[in-house]
C-alpha cells in the first residue's frame, strides 16, 4: 500500500524526533516542504493534524523569515502496568494534566467518573477498572509510540 504524503512528512518527524535529544525538533516549514516537494501548507497541514495533543505532542510556531516549528513529545512516567488502586490512576490522570496532555477539566471530570463507578465495586473489580481505564486513556492517547 502506497503511502500518502501526508504519512510520509509524518513518518520523518517522528523519526526525527525519536532521535533528537529531549525529544524536541525546530523545523523550517519552506525547508521541509522543500524536502518532499510539496507547498509549505502541507507541512502545516500534517503539524496540525497529526501532532496534537492529544497524541502527545505540543506545537510552537513563529512565523517570518527566521521562523520555526518545534515540536515536542511528551514522555508520562507512570507505569500503566502497575495503575491498581485509585491513587496511582489519579496521579497518571494528574500527570496528563500536568503536561497538557488533557486539560484541567477532562482531568477532573475522569477522576469524578471513576469515582462515582468504582464506589459500589469490590477490591478486585476496583483494581480492574483502575488499570483498565489507565489502560484506555493510554491506547486513545497514543503514549506509546
């Protein structure tokens, strides 16, 4: 299957940044579309989309003749492995908020959710919701790549 160039510019970023020390790069949007041939609204284009948030990624640009792009992956320390009891997921939760990954108020509003599940489960249920909701926020959030 042919990938698109979309893929492509996104493929090359990401390896960039996995070899990048802080895993952080500065990229010139002219340069890199002149890199793979294409318009530097492309490159804008795949920034936008593709390294949000979300996917664990934060964007700056300047603009003009000395601007740049730099973006930065995110590294969550907590072992979702070992999430099995409420503190631990709401620290995990904590620190997604902290590092802009969610924002204060999806933070909150999953801590209140789990809160108001697990109340009437048993131990073994409770510790099963908590890592399978670290679980679930790992996997939509894309930490692992």
């Amino acid at each position: 299957m042919k990938k698109s160039l979309a893929d492509k510019i996104e493929q090359y970023l990401k390896v960039l940044i996995d070899r990048s020390e802080g895993k952080q790069i500065e990229i010139q949007r002219a340069e890199l579309a002149e890199t793979f041939s294409c318009v530097p609204s492309q490159v804008t284009y795949v920034i936008s989309t593709r390294f949000q948030e979300k996917f664990g990624y934060r964007t700056e640009s300047r603009r003009g003749g000395k601007g740049f792009v730099r973006i930065t992956r995110f590294a969550v320390t907590s072992d979702i492995a070992t999430i099995n009891d409420a503190d631990k997921l709401f620290h995990f939760i904590n620190e997604l908020v902290e590092k802009k990954i969610l924002e204060l108020n999806e933070g909150s509003m999953l801590k209140h959710i789990v809160a108001s599940a697990s109340s009437t489960l048993n131990d073994e249920e409770r510790k099963n919701l908590y890592n399978s909701v670290a679980r679930a926020l790992n996997e939509y959030l894309n930490l692992n790549h």
